[in-house]
C-alpha cells in the first residue's frame, strides 16, 4: 500500500471518529494554525522572494494578510456558521417543523497553485477545518521554498491524520487524483482544472475548480484616464501579471486610446522606475516554461512600452501593446503574465463581438462614470466576478464568495462562503404524532378532489 493510500485511509478512520466534528476542536485548530502563520510570517516573506523574488509588501498584501483576514473571521463567527437554521416548513407537512444543518462532507483534497502559493493553499485549508473536514494538500512544485514551509507550519499545528502535506510533482497529483476523495478542492489553469473533474467524476466526487480566463478590463469615455490607468497598472503588474484575476486586456474608447496610453506609460514608470529589472517591487516570472509561453506573445512591433526580456533572470518587463488583434498570439489564451494588450472600441456590440468570441472570464473590469453602461456591461456578459472602477479587490472582500462561472470555474468560496462550499446542507423536517391527517393514505379513491382543493391554497 502506498503512503499516500495510507495516508487517506487514516484520514478517514480519523474523521470517522467524529473529532472533527466538535466544534470547540475546530476552532481551537484555527487559533493555533492563526498563531502558527505569525510566527512564520518573516519566512513566508523570504521564501516567496526566493521562489520567484516576490516583494516583500506584495507577500504581506496579497498573501499573508488576506489568510489572517479569514481565519479572524472563521474564529470569530464559526460558532454562528454551523448553526442550524430554521426554515419555513410547508401546509403539506402541518404539524411540523423544518431545518438545515451543516456537516463536514468528510475527507478532502486540496490541490493549491504556484502564483499565489501561500494564499490558494491556505484559504481553502481553513474553510475545510473550519466545516470540519480532514484535509491533504498537494501544494505546487514550482514553489519549493513555500511549499516546503508551508508542510513545516502545517505539521507543526495538525496532526497528520487531521490535515496533511503532500509534496511532489505532477505523478503526485495523479496519485492522489486516483484515491476516493468526499470532496475536492482545486485553484489552477483550465486544462488541468479538466483533468481534476474528469478523475473526480468517476468516484462522483463534488468539486470547487477556480480557474481563469482572460478577463476583459473596459475603459469608456467618461473614466477619469489618470486613476483609471493607475489601478490597471497595479492590478496587471501585481505579482509580475501572474494573478488569475488580473485585467487580461483593455478594451478603451477609441477617443481615449491615446491619452490611456501615455498614462499607462507613465504609472509603469512611476511604479517601477525607469528599468523595472532593477526594481524590488517587480517579481519575476515563475519558471523557463512560462518565460518562453509569454516571450512568444510579445510582437516587437506593437511594444507600446516595456518589451524587455531576460531569460537568464526570468525577467519579462511590465509592458503595454497596441494594435492588437483577436487573432495575434496574445490573445489567443490567458496571458498570466506582465504583458498588457490594449484594443479599441467604438459601440457596445464592438465589445460584445470581443467578449463573446473567448469563454466566460473568471473577472471583468469596468472604468466608466456612467451609469446605464456600468448596468449594460453587467447585464449584458457573464462573468464570475468583477469591479467598478478598480481592479481585483473583489477578491478581498469576504462578505461575498468568489468563483467562475462556465470555463473560469465552478463554484466558490472566501468568508462564510468557505464554511458552505466544505459543508453539506442537510435537510431536516420534524413532524408532529399529534395528528395524522388521513388523504394521503391509500386507498385514495375519492381523494383527488379533496387534495387539489387543498393544495390550490399552499
């Protein structure tokens, strides 16, 4: 038996024990992993930065703080989660009462990606416990700085039949993949997001998948150009592009083209300075295989600014295209990368006949001051999330659950959310032996009558 079959079996002996299930040893988990993840803090920032030279502020911003964000308010507001709640029972049923409870769906796979490695693999982990399920996280291989620093904090907080690290590469995965998981929860690219569901169909395994997608970025007539540019350049060049939700393209009025531009051209230089390379606020790009991906999209000819590249230091500089096409390479896939394509429109269908020709994007973005069209766009293009006049905080705000819709995902999570996605709603009617009414009780001849009569009133 291999270890990773062990391990699960474990897993599921352990949770069969009912311990999970307690809510005061839940908690008391999530206080100590809360504890566990402070005390680690400085080193989650240096092995970020060796894994891909991630900034300081970047690690403190988007990965650290947002995981201590959610398990403050998993501590705080669990005991309400897991109450059950009171529904309103049905005529049909008189006398009786009805409610929803919350269980754990048992023994969980995690399955975290590389771009955010700390923040994907920890945010799931905490609606798991906090659900009260057991948990194996396979963290990603490309980030082997986090990931093993990740397995130290875990195993110093969990036991490992509790809530387990597997580390390894893709032949892990597909071990892992092959054992019969309760629930699965998985953050990475479309095709692989296909590979997770297709192994998780065959054991009818329900499943969050957090995909992609290349998330449109609308900028009309009426946006203020300066902020607008600004916020894109932030939400773009964050973690060198890398980011799932990042803007993917613009799409601006042809009338503001030029002066976005230049104010793009400019907020680069602001952020990063005249040579981004020597900037310690430009990560870098994760690995040769994703270089080379993102290298092949750079038409030299329609470099607005930036363009530089260095492989030897895996370095792409922040850059800014114009002139592209829908059949240029760029836009053929998610960029997940710091290379930003700026398109044109003049009327809405010229944005439906973008929007419409790629999948359903996980974000969409829209810089306006008018109102009817901030309406039109939202009802007009699905989508799984997105912002009005701002970039990714949507993602932040964990009193909404975040997820695709269609190729960019199934599912969603963050906050409350989380506690839901790792629990199954159990249905639960009580009736009362006081009385029995006899109708719906065969022999029913002579009935229909009377049930129509009553149900007309339901």
């Amino acid at each position: 038996m291999s270890s990773i079959t062990e391990l699960v079996k474990q897993q599921k002996e352990y949770f069969l024990t009912g311990k999970t299930k307690d809510v005061k040893f839940r908690r008391a988990c999530l206080v100590r992993f809360r504890e566990s993840i402070k005390k680690h803090e400085q080193e989650i920032i240096d092995a970020l930065h060796q894994d891909f030279k991630k900034p300081a502020f970047e690690t403190v911003a988007t990965e650290i703080s947002v995981v201590l964000k959610e398990l403050n308010l998993a501590i705080k507001d669990i005991w309400k989660w897991q109450m059950p709640k009171k529904v309103r029972s049905t005529l049909l049923n008189f006398p009786s009462s009805a409610r929803v409870l919350y269980e754990p769906y048992g023994t969980t796979l995690v399955i975290a990606p590389w771009n955010y490695p700390f923040q994907l693999a920890m945010g799931p982990i905490i609606g798991a416990i906090a659900a009260g399920n057991t948990v194996v996280l396979k963290p990603s291989e490309l980030t082997p700085k986090t990931s093993g620093l990740i397995a130290t904090i875990i195993e110093s907080v969990f036991a490992s039949q509790h809530v387990a690290v597997v580390q390894g590469a893709k032949e892990v995965a597909q071990e892992l993949l092959q054992q019969r998981w309760d629930y699965i929860f998985f953050t990475g690219s479309v095709p692989v997001g296909k590979i997770v569901y297709q192994a998780a169909a065959k054991q009818l395994t329900p499943v969050t998948l957090e995909l992609g997608g290349k998330s449109p970025c609308i900028v009309d007539e009426t946006a203020k150009i300066e902020q607008t540019a600004r916020r894109i350049v932030w939400g773009k060049f964050v973690n060198a592009g890398q980011t799932c939700i990042a803007p993917d393209y613009i799409l601006v009025h042809s009338s503001k083209k030029k002066d976005l531009l230049k104010a793009l051209t400019r907020e680069i230089r602001k952020a990063y300075g005249e040579n981004p390379k020597s900037s310690p606020d430009f990560a870098r790009i994760i690995n040769e295989k994703n270089f080379d991906r993102l290298y092949a999209m750079l038409p030299k000819d329609k470099i607005v600014t930036g363009g530089q590249t260095a492989k030897e230091e895996l370095y792409i500089a922040p850059t800014v295209l114009d002139g592209v096409t829908l059949t240029d390479n760029v836009m053929q896939e998610e960029i997940f990368g710091p290379i930003l394509p700026v398109l044109t429109y003049r009327t809405k269908q010229d944005i439906a006949t973008v929007i419409h020709s790629m999948e359903k994007p996980l974000s969409a973005y829209v810089f306006s001051g008018k109102r009817s069209f901030k309406k039109w766009f939202h009802t007009s293009f699905s989508f799984g999330g997105g912002v009005v006049n701002d970039t990714l905080v949507h993602f932040i705000n964990d009193h909404m659950g975040f997820g695709g819709v269609g190729h960019s995902g199934i599912g969603s999570y963050h906050g409350k959310q989380s506690f839901y996605t790792f629990s199954h709603a159990k249905s639960i009617v009580r009736r009362s032996t006081i009385i029995d009414l006899p109708v719906r009780y065969a022999p029913y001849r002579g009935k229909i009558g009377l049930l129509k009569s009553f149900t007309k009133w339901l």
